[in-house]
C-alpha cells in the first residue's frame, strides 16, 4: 500500500536504554538504533525480523550496544557517521572485555564486533540518500555528541527521528535546531528535568570548586563518561591552567574525534587542551597521578568500573580531596551510591567515603522545556515519545499542539 506507515519498538521506549525501532515504509523496512541498557549483565532489545538498513544516529552503547548482536543472524548495513562508526567499534570491544573480566557471558563474538564494524556505509550531515522508490534520508547534526545525527524521511510524510540530541553549544558540538516534519520520534531522557543553570555558570561553580579543594590541599576526581563529556571537561578546565591528569578510555576516543575535525565545533581548542594534560597509560603513571595531579579527569562516569576506582581507592579517606561528578547518575550506578549515601562499591566491597561529593550537571540532552520547544518548532501532527522513564511529564505539554503517542515496547503501531 503506497504511503503506509507501520513502527514496532524493540525496546527502550518506556526506559533511557536499550532503544531499538523498526520502520516500515511501502518498500523498505528500517531498523533505527539496536543499543543495550548497559547493566552487568547488559540487556537487549527483542530481535527483529531482516531489516534493509540498519540507522545509527551515534555511539553511546544505548543506542549501539546491540548491534554487533544483528550481525550474529545476518549481514547488515549500517548507515551512520565515520566517527560514530569507530567510537562504536572501539566500545563493542571495550564491552566484550568487560564482560570477561566481570564473568557474565556476551551473545556475540569479536567476529561479529569486526563484520559490524565493516558494515558501516558512512555518512555526513546535509547529505541524503534514496530509501527503495519512494523515499529519500537526509542527515542532520544532532548537537549531542560529536558525529551524532538526526534522521529525516521524507516520502508522502516527513518523520523525523531525533536519537539523542542537544539544542544549545557546549564546548564540543553546536546545538542543533528543529526541523519542520509531520511525524516527529523524540527523545525524552530529561522528560521533567530541566538543567538548573546556564553552560557558563555550571563551568564556572566547577572551577570555582576545584579551586576551593585545591587551594585546601586536596584533589579533584573528575569521572567522567568517555565518549564526549571526558573531551568537554578537558576543553573547560584548559581554561584553568590546573595540573590536570586524563586516564582510561577517553584518550582513545579524543584521538578518533581529531581525526574528524568536521564533527568538532573548534577541533584546535580541543587539540591544544589535550596537549595540555597528562595522560596516564600504566599503573606507574596512576601512583604519579595521586602525588602530583590538582585534578584528575578518568572514566567511567558512572564509575561502575575503570581507573576511577583505583584513584578512590586511594584518595577517598582524604576530606580534603573531592569527587566532582560530570554526568547524571543512573539509579543503581555506584556514582548514585556515591551521591546517595557517600559509599561506593569497590567490586563488590561497599566502602565508606569521606572526601567531598559534588555534582555538575554537564548534559548533553535537551532539557524538559527545550524538549518542548524543540518539538513545537518541528510543527509535527503526531509525535511519539521514546527514550525516556518520564514520558508522562512531556504528554500534556505536547498534546496541546500535536497528537502524542506512547507506544509500549513490543506493540505494532500503523501511522
Ligand atoms: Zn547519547
Ligand atoms: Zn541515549
């Protein structure tokens, strides 16, 4: 039939993870994201039936997680940026590390790591693509993380699937700005959560603090995701002229986005605030670390694993020092222990915490109300909300110019 419209989520609709979506136009079927909800062990999205293409709007594992998984059943191919490509390639070996050393089983092979990774049709914003006889893909910045992107269909209908996306600057990425479509999928991570404050003045109470701890003596643990908010931190403290330190996987992940400068809203400011930190690569270097650093900048941001824990492991008896947390915590993520309760989870030993615990909101998400502007600017008849444990809290707001679906992970729904 010419011009139907049929979507069945695989997951993540109703949670902030494991998102997954099939798209069904009159001549190809889509599949929209295959990511996991990154527990130990993670969780996946129902498995789809073939799909013709698979579209990744970037990397984070809630969004790309799963997909080595599609390619132990069939060959795909993914249309997605070059950076998004690598950084995702770079954490599905990262996860199969991780799940050895914690002991759960993975249900894909470095194989299959290595055909996705092979699979990747890249792509760059303002370009498009035909999609079968009817249709045509365009691709827009998403303002989220760098290489991030928006899809735009446009057949009988404009639908829009946003992925994550940020509509204001920070230092890595511009902000993206809507666009007009009939259909609009929007994510809801911040659905009744808006930032507290503008960008400059959470970098400036987070330098601010820093300054108080080091002035007392003390040290500041940075944890901070890898993809992204580690390069973001760095380009705010460059302006610092601290004695900053960078450990774990961030450093990976910096060199990948200098190698696509496009993608980077000033890749010479990231560059040089990378020359200005040391970067640690060995347990030699983490001993320096915690004799000579003010600041240390490492992974993970929810500090469930990584170097992070080793530095506590040293530095958390110490009220002079302190913990800034740069990300949002995730309940039952040992970051929310550390928030919640001041103890933190030393693989599987619950310890007391005594330094200092502060939290900065760096987010790379709209906020609630510019979720709504934004959706309003599209000007959109329907829209279908996923990605978000709050979904309630953006219903009303939407509904007052726009037909809102919430549809639940499994259930078929004709547009
Ligand atoms: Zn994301
Ligand atoms: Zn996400």
């Amino acid at each position: 039939m010419n011009g139907s419209i049929k979507i069945q989520f695989l997951g993540g609709c109703e949670e902030v993870g494991r998102l997954a979506m099939v798209l069904e136009l009159d001549d190809v079927r889509l599949l929209f994201e295959y990511g996991i909800s990154p527990r130990k062990p993670p969780s996946y999205p129902m498995q789809p039936d073939p799909v013709d293409l698979v579209l990744l709007t970037h990397a984070h594992l809630d969004h790309s997680g799963g997909i080595p998984l599609l390619f132990s059943r069939y060959d795909q191919k993914i249309l997605t940026t070059k950076l998004t490509g690598e950084v995702a390639n770079l954490l599905h070996k990262d996860s199969i590390t991780i799940a050895k050393s914690e002991g759960y089983a993975i249900p894909y092979t470095p194989e299959d790591v290595k055909e996705a990774k092979h699979a990747v049709t890249p792509i760059n914003p303002k370009q498009k693509r035909e999609l079968g006889d009817n249709n045509e893909v365009y691709f827009h910045d998403a303002g989220h993380i760098p290489g991030s992107i928006m899809f735009e269909i446009v057949g009988d209908k404009k639908i829009l699937f946003t992925g994550d996306f940020n509509t204001v600057d920070t230092n890595i990425v511009r902000g993206t700005k809507p666009v007009p479509c009939d259909i609009l999928f929007l994510e809801g991570t911040y659905a009744g959560r808006d930032h507290p404050a503008k960008r400059q003045e959470i970098e400036k109470s987070m330098l601010d603090k820093i300054n108080e701890v080091v002035t007392r003596g003390g040290i500041a643990i940075l944890p901070a995701f890898a993809v992204s908010r580690s390069q973001e931190i760095a380009m705010v403290l460059r302006k610092s002229g601290y004695n900053v330190w960078f450990d774990g996987m961030g450093q990976k992940v910096s060199k990948i986005f200098l190698k696509y400068p496009r993608f980077l809203k000033s890749p010479d400011e990231l560059r040089k605030a990378l020359n200005k930190i040391n970067m640690v690569h060995s347990d030699h270097g983490r001993k320096l670390a915690t004799k000579k650093a003010e600041v240390i900048l490492t992974s993970s941001g929810m500090m469930d694993g990584g170097p992070v824990l080793s530095y506590m492991n040293k530095l958390k008896d110490d009220k002079k020092n302190a913990v800034l947390l740069t990300g949002y915590q995730v309940p039952e993520s040992n970051a929310r222990l550390l928030f919640d309760h001041k103890m933190l989870n030393f693989y599987g030993v619950k310890e007391k915490v005594d330094c200092e615990v502060e939290y900065f909101d760096f987010s790379a998400h709209a906020g609630h109300s510019e979720l709504v502007d934004f959706a309003k600017k599209c000007s959109p008849e329907k829209i279908i909300l996923m990605h978000s444990d709050n979904r309630e809290a953006l219903v009303g707001p939407l509904s007052e110019f726009a037909e809102v679906l919430t549809p639940k992970t499994g259930e078929i729904v004709n547009l």
